[in-house]
C-alpha cells in the first residue's frame, strides 16, 4: 500500500464516509476532491491510476479503471496518516468530457499557481524598489510641486500591482497569511479611494460604517481583496450606471437557524456589498464561487475573483451569503466572528498612529542590489544607522565584526550564497537574543522548507511600503523589554491600499 504525507482529511471524509460502494468497470472514473498542500503523482498498482494534482485549493484524484478484472466490490484507496485511516469509496462516475475539463481546469490552476509562485520573488523585489523610491521622491518635493500627482500616480499603481501579486500568491496558497485584530471600517476608509477608481464615476457610491464595530481577526491585505473583488464585480454589473453601498454592522445571532446559515451564536461583524446592476439567475448563484465560472467575456474575466474570496473566508473564518435576482441586483454579505473587547490588541491602535523612526544599528542583507539600495536610503533616512551585506556569508562576517553594535539584522530569506536562514542559524546560535526580521517575497512552502516560519521570527512580507517596513522595525526593536529604545515619532504615511 503506498503511503503519504497527507495532513488533512476532513474535507474527504466528508465526501466518502457513509457513501456506499458502487461497481466499476473499465473506462469509469471516479473523481474525490479534497484539500492537501503537496503534488503527487502515483502509481498504483493493479493498474489504476491516481494522479493527484496540485490545483492550489482542492486536490483532486482522478482514478479511472483501466482494467477488466477489476473487482467490483470496493476500491479501497487507502490514505493514512499517524492515526488515520480512510477508505475512498467509488462514489460517482463521470463522463469522460466532465472528467477532461476537470483536469483542465486543474492543469490550468497550478499552472496560474506556479507562474504566480515563480515570478513572485523578482516582482515583489521590483515593486518594493518602485513603491520606495516613489515614497523618497513624495518626501523631496514640497506640497505645491507639480509632480507630486505624477508620483502619487506611481505609488497607486504600485499598489494595484503589489495587490494583484498578492490575490495570485493567495490564490495558488504561496503567500504567509496574517491574521490579526482588525477595524474592518478602518480597512474600508483606508480602500476608499481605490473602490472609488475601480468603481468609475457613473455609480453612485455610499458607504455607511457601524461606528462602534468590535474588530476582526484578519488578514487586512486579504481583506482588501475581498472588497476589490466584490466591488470590481458590483461595477461590471452596472454597466449602465446605478448604486454601490458599502455597509458595516453589528449582528447578534441568538439561535439557529440563523439568517445566515450555519452561524454559530454570537456576536458578528457583518459587511454587505449591494449593488442595482442586473444581478443573477439561480445557475450563476450556484456557481458563483467556482474556479474560473465567469459570464464575462473573454479576456473581461477569468472567473477567480470570488473564488479567491470564498478561499479568503475560508482562511479568515467568514461566511458570505448572497441574495441575487436577474435584474434585481445583488446584495452580499459577509460575517465574521466579532472579537471580545479584549481580545483587540495594540498593533491596530499603531496604524493611525505614527511613522517610527529610530537611531539603532541595522545589518541589512539582500542579494538584489537595487532594493539594497532603496532600503538603505529609506533606513537612514528614518535615522538608522546600516551596515550593508549582499549575501548570507558577508552578512556573517560584518556581524562577527560588529556584533555588539548591530541591534537588528534585517534579511532576505533566499540569498544565491548563503541564505537568510543559514545566517540565523549562525547568528542565533552564537548569539540567541540577537533580533532578525526576514524579508520575503517568496512563497511560504519555501519559507516553510527553510524552517523560517517554525523558528517563530518575524516575517515581512514582500512587496512591503515604508511605513510597513519601519512599523515592523520598531515592534522588533521596542519588544524587548527593559532595553528597548527611545521611540521617535514622524508624521504617518497613510497605508498604501493592497499592500
Ligand atoms: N455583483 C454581481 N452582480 C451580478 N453578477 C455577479 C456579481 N458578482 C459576481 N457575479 C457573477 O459571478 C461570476 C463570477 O464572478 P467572479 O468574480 O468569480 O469572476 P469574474 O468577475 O467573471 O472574473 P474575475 O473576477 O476573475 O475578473 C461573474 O462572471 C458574474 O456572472
Ligand atoms: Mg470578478
């Protein structure tokens, strides 16, 4: 019996625990779908062929019996982890053309999942050097330049790009997810004016936010994906013009069954997206958060936007209900469990409040020598005091030269020579309370390969903005306890949407 590393089984003990068995014979299919993070491909024996494919959400099987003598009793496909085991029931046959497009779609979606993944680093090094120095040019011209509108212009491009890399590494599951407490009326203030770009000037657009709305437990990029998504759809639906609302509220759920099905009680925070476009007919409802189900034209659509956005609630535990009508609009609505007053922490009091500057000793180390560049001028600009390395065992040199003045080592995790890892290692080992932030834009399954996310270290996601980079920078240095230093304040940069 052949073996592997499966880590969860729920979602297909769900689809076959209690099916019955059904015979096979030759040229039958048997198609399960279930979530796993690695690809496989694997022979079977007695001739069957499983072949498992990285799809980024689901795996999906695909067995098909190729031969006659095939009992068939029962297919017994048996997946088994440390304490697990569960039997794969032949529970649907499919035809051969259901089958194929299957396969395509999942061929397609790890092919979007790979190009995603394997262009992210270099995009993410490329943004991060666009967004900085469009934010040094801001900062060198006075209030009345005229070119203040054309970098402004830059950095929300920047933006828009930073967050379409991050719904494609979302999308095929390659980017580190961070939940934490969240102001959802604050997110959509921050988005305001890009909803307002997507949304055009022919849609009247209101936003109504709850004013005192408990916060959420999310990951506020992911959160920005949603509403984008929901509102690029919103507009495509009102070709002709209409309303958008943006709505927050409270919800208190008693008892089930509850409006919004399945909803434990307790208490919600709920965002409703509702447009007058011409809404949807029951097929396109059921299908709405399938990969790649658009009505759109080609080239208009690719059908991912609220498969992303059912992935992302999924990861941030939020429900979405939908009630749509042809002609009638659309009104979404999503809950998210509301935390307890207590359970807020600071780092969201810390977005409104200022731009950290400081004045200690950074090793930074990055391969790329035009972000080095960037990072060195925004750090010494914010005071820093840096030490460049362009590599691993550079770095490990001027630390050992260094090390007692240096206060933060400030790396990149995949490095030609020497990876940010390997530093840490060596670093931590001779000197474990040495504070390291690891800049990454690459995948998490590589930051998982390298031990990165185990080691509990701080991870900064890339492509980051200034504000970003220095707030991570002084939580690092300031959560030290009795030696943390003096925190100097500069007015803030407002977030940069999508990023
Ligand atoms: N607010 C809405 N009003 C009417 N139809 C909608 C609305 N939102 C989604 N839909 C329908 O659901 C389909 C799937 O939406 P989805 O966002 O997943 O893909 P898309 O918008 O077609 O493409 P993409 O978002 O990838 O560019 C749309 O093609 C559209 O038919
Ligand atoms: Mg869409």
């Amino acid at each position: 019996m052949e073996h592997s590393g499966y880590n969860r089984f729920d979602t297909l003990r769900e689809q076959v625990v209690g099916r019955a068995a059904a015979p096979i014979s030759p040229g039958h299919h048997v198609i399960a779908r279930f979530s796993a993070m690695l690809l496989f491909v694997w022979p079977w024996p007695h001739q069957w062929t499983v072949i498992v494919l990285l799809s980024g959400i689901t795996v999906t099987a695909i067995l098909i019996a190729v031969r006659k003598s095939i009992s068939a009793r029962r297919l017994n496909l048996e997946l088994v982890s440390a304490n697990e085991k569960l039997q794969l029931l032949p529970q649907e046959v499919k035809t051969r053309a259901r089958l194929e497009e299957s396969l395509r779609d999942a061929q397609k979606l790890e092919a979007v999942g790979k190009l995603a993944g394997g262009v992210a680093h270099d995009f993410n090094n490329l943004l991060t050097i666009i967004n900085g120095y469009s934010h040094m040019m801001l900062d060198s011209l006075s209030q009345h330049d005229a070119f203040r509108s054309h970098i402004e212009e830059i950095l929300k491009a920047g933006s828009r790009a930073a967050a379409l890399s991050t719904q494609l590494l979302a999308f095929s599951r390659r980017r580190t997810v961070a939940p934490q407490p969240l102001d959802l009326n604050h997110a959509i203030t921050n988005l305001e004016k890009l909803l307002r770009r997507v949304i055009g000037e022919d849609i009247v657009f209101n936003i109504r936010l709850y004013p005192q709305l408990p916060r959420i437990l999310a990951d506020s990029n992911q959160i920005d994906q949603v509403l984008i998504n929901l509102v690029a759809n919103a507009r495509d639906a009102m070709r002709q013009g209409g309303t958008l609302r943006i709505e927050t509220s409270r919800v208190e759920i008693h008892t089930r069954p509850s409006k919004a099905k399945d909803l434990a009680p307790g208490t919600y925070v709920r965002l409703t997206v509702v447009d007058t476009g011409h809404g949807m007919d029951a097929e396109t409802k059921a299908r709405l958060f399938e990969r790649f189900f658009t009505t759109k034209l080609s080239g208009k659509g690719t059908g991912l936007g609220m498969a992303t956005v059912a992935e992302i609630l999924r990861e941030n535990q939020g429900t979405i209900t939908v009630v749509s009508e042809p002609g009638q609009g659309a009104e979404f609505s999503i809950f998210f469990p509301g935390l307890a007053v207590g359970e807020s922490c600071e780092a969201v009091e810390q977005e409104s409040g200022h731009l950290l500057k400081g004045d200690e000793t950074i090793l930074l180390v990055e391969d790329e020598a035009l972000l080095r560049q960037m990072l060195v001028q925004t750090l010494t600009r914010a005071g820093y005091f840096v030490i460049e390395a362009g590599d691993g065992s550079e770095a490990l040199c001027k630390w050992r030269q260094e090390r007692t003045a240096i206060d933060l080592v400030l790396t990149d995790v995949v490095m030609p020579i020497a990876s940010g890892v390997e530093l840490a290692r060596q670093i931590t080992a001779e000197s474990p309370s040495t504070r390291i932030i690891f800049m990454s834009g690459h995948t998490d399954e590589v930051i998982a390969y390298h031990g990165v996310a185990a080691s509990g270290t701080t991870i900064l996601q890339k492509p980051f903005v200034r504000p970003a980079l220095l707030k991570k920078i002084r939580e690092v240095l300031d959560a030290g306890g009795q030696d943390a230093k003096r925190v100097r304040s500069a007015p803030l940069y407002q977030r940069a949407p999508g990023l």
